[in-house]
C-alpha cells in the first residue's frame, strides 16, 4: 500500500477547537487513516488544550510535535498564529517514539536517553530518527552527540529546534499525551520507504576571520584575546551598542556567526542568542576554542537559490522513488530576512519536489542535519547542529 500524508491548519482563536478542525482535516485528506500525527503549533495555543484536541481525532495513534516560530504547510509559511497537522498513512514505515528530559542538567544525557527508549522499542532496525529538541534549556550540539552515542555516528538524524514565537522565554515538545519543555521528542523511522535529505543555507561570511581563544560550551568569552561582543562591535560601530541592552537573538539573526568544519561546502552557522555584562556571548550551539569565526550575512536571493537546491537534492536522494511527504525544518532567521516575502523560498522547494506533495514544517531555533548538504551514503552521515539553515526531508517510496 502505497503512503498517503494530509495536511490541516487550524488558525481561529480556541486551541482546542483549531486542534480538532486540523486533525479531522489532515486525517481526512490522508484517506481516512493514519500511523503517525505530526503537530507544530504556535505558542499562543494552549499546549495541552492543543494536544488534547489533536488526540480527540487521532485515537491511540502516535502523536509528535512542538510549539514554533512560525508553521508552515502546502500552502505556503502561515500568515497569522496556527496550528498545523500532518497526518501521515503509511502501513509500511514503523514509527518509535521516545523522549529525553532535563535538558538543562544534561543535554548529553537527555540525548541518550531519547535515542536509547527509542532503540529499545523499535521493533525493526531504524533507518532514521528525527528529533525536537529544546535548546533554550542547553545546548542543542550535545544533545545531538548523545543521539549518535547511541545510535552511532553516522545515523541519518535530521530535525528541528521548538519554537516560542520569536520571544525566547519557553518552548514546549509533544510526544503523546505528554506536552513537555526541557526535553527533547525523538522519532525512529523503520521500515519499506525512501527518506531524501537536503541541506543548505546561503549565508556568506564578511569581515575578517577571528580566533576563539576563549570559550566555554555555547559560551563564547573571547576572540582574539577581547570579549566576544568585539566582533559585532568593530563591525557595526555605535549601534553594536544596542545589542548588549536588547536581546541579542533578535537584533543579531541576519549577521550570525560561521565557522569553518570539515565536510561542508558553506560554513556551519551559529546563532548568537544573548550577550552579558562582560561581553560573552551565548550561542545557540558551541563553538570550539581554536577555531576561526567571521561575521555572515544573508540575502533573499542567495536564500531562495540554495532552497530550490536543497530540494532537488532532497529529491535525488529518493533514488527515483516518489516524493509522498515534505518536512521543513526552517530557521526563524530566514522568516525574518524574508519577511513578507518568505512564500517565495517555499515556493522554491515545492517547485523541486512537486506542488501538490503534502507539506508541513515550522520555524526552528535550530537545525539538525548531516553535513555537507545532502545525503549521498547513509554510512557515511555526518549529522551536525545547524543555526540558519534550511533542512528538506522528503519521504518517499
């Protein structure tokens, strides 16, 4: 039996009404059943009233998802507060869920953990396993090395950071009936079916290189030799000023920071999330002592051009198969470069992957995916924490 996805968006005011509305939707439009329900959901809804809706609808079947910064469906990025649901119809892919809590004691741990509830229940080997992490409560990049503790290095792991609607306080995961925050959802995928991945994002460095020389985790203390702020500050002059007053996430998300790692063609991206009274920065993911940063910048050109080559790589990598479902994994940072313009990288990909594929996704404050932008040899994955990227999973058969 062939897969079959429908997609229902839910935009009114009552979490748990939209949740129902959406669910019957997607349930309808995946022909009547479904093996896996996928919810991103903006934070203004109610997490529980929103999963309490969802699971009005989906029965015993299993249920993933999290709050964003914005959702994202066939139709397009959503132009006002949602709540989207995939419903997914596929009697031959195996679905594992697990989960990993308390983040911020131990992001290592919490991916362990998820990886190995999953790799217990599974009942086949797993061919990929997608996570939601929470990286407010700690850094994203460890909870991915103990994903691959597990799993092994070279697990096919792509997937998404939750979202609070660009405010930075709480994000909430679902797995279930289980809304969460702190923790990181995992997702094994076993089973008859292709997976294409595509990963690409844009940015271009400017400035000159610096060296860490100081750094703790996602802290990053000094470059060479002068507190962290410097780069930002020798750059924009007098208005770096502002960043040590407003919230650096919001005022810094088209200039990020980019390092150079092995196995990538672009430089692997780094959202500055906030800065101290000493100049330290917090970044979203760690950034090694020793290596060499710049300054990147983006354009809506670059970025709607590397998106339709995420796609089509995603679709090569069906190795002919047919493209039956799209998940977006998509950084806040291209919504908000876009702005009323972020249809046109949507579009992009849909004309890769075909218009009319069932599509869901939402706005992440991080991405995880293999490096290197695509996935040529499933051996030879390479999965990394990525900050203002595009990531394209297409399932197909």
């Amino acid at each position: 039996m062939s897969i079959q996805a429908g997609i229902g968006l839910g935009v009114g005011e009552d979490a748990f009404s939209e949740a129902v509305n959406a669910t019957k939707d997607a349930l309808k439009n995946a022909g009547g059943t479904a093996h896996l329900y996928i919810v991103f959901s903006s934070s203004k809804y109610s997490p529980e009233k929103t999963l309490e809706g969802v699971r009005s609808i989906a029965g015993e079947v299993m249920i993933m998802g999290c709050t964003t910064a914005g959702e994202i469906t066939t139709d397009g990025p959503a132009k006002r507060n949602s709540i989207a649901v995939m419903a997914i119809n596929a009697p031959e892919i195996v679905f594992t869920l697990g989960v990993g809590e308390d983040i911020k004691s131990s992001p290592r741990l919490a991916g362990r953990a998820v990886a190995q509830q999953v790799l217990d229940k599974a009942k086949e080997a797993l061919k990929a396993f997608i996570m939601i992490p929470d990286v407010l409560a700690g850094n994203g990049a460890e909870t991915v090395r103990g994903i691959l503790d597990v799993l092994g290095e070279h697990m096919l792991v792509v997937g998404g950071a939750a979202g609070d609607d660009f405010k930075f306080e709480k994000t909430y995961q679902f797995a279930n009936d289980r809304v969460l925050s702190g923790a990181v959802v995992g997702l094994g995928m076993s089973g008859n079916f292709k997976l294409g991945i595509g990963v690409k994002h844009g940015w271009l460095p400017i400035g000159i290189p610096r060296k860490v020389t100081r750094s703790e985790g996602s802290v990053l203390h000094e470059l060479d030799g002068k507190p962290a702020i410097s780069i930002y500050d020798d750059y924009f002059g007098e208005e770096a000023k502002e960043l040590r007053t407003g919230t650096l996430a919001q005022l810094a998300i088209t200039y990020p920071l980019g390092m150079k790692v092995s196995g990538s063609e672009e430089m692997l991206i780094r959202d500055a999330l906030s800065v101290n009274t000493e100049g330290s920065i917090t970044c979203a993911a760690e950034i090694p002592e020793g290596a060499d940063i710049q300054l990147m910048i983006g354009s809506k050109e670059d970025a709607v051009r590397v998106a339709k080559e995420a796609a089509v790589k995603a679709v090569e990598g069906l190795d002919g198969g047919k493209p039956k479902a799209v998940i977006i994994f998509n950084c806040i940072a291209r919504n908000k470069l876009f702005g009323d313009r972020s249809g046109e990288e949507i579009s992009a990909i849909q004309e890769a992957i075909g218009k009319d594929v069932p599509l869901i996704g939402f706005y992440t404050y991080g991405e995880q995916a293999p490096l290197g932008g695509e996935v040529k040899n499933i051996e030879r994955c390479n999965p990394a924490f990525h900050n203002e990227t595009v990531v394209i999973c297409v399932i197909g058969e």
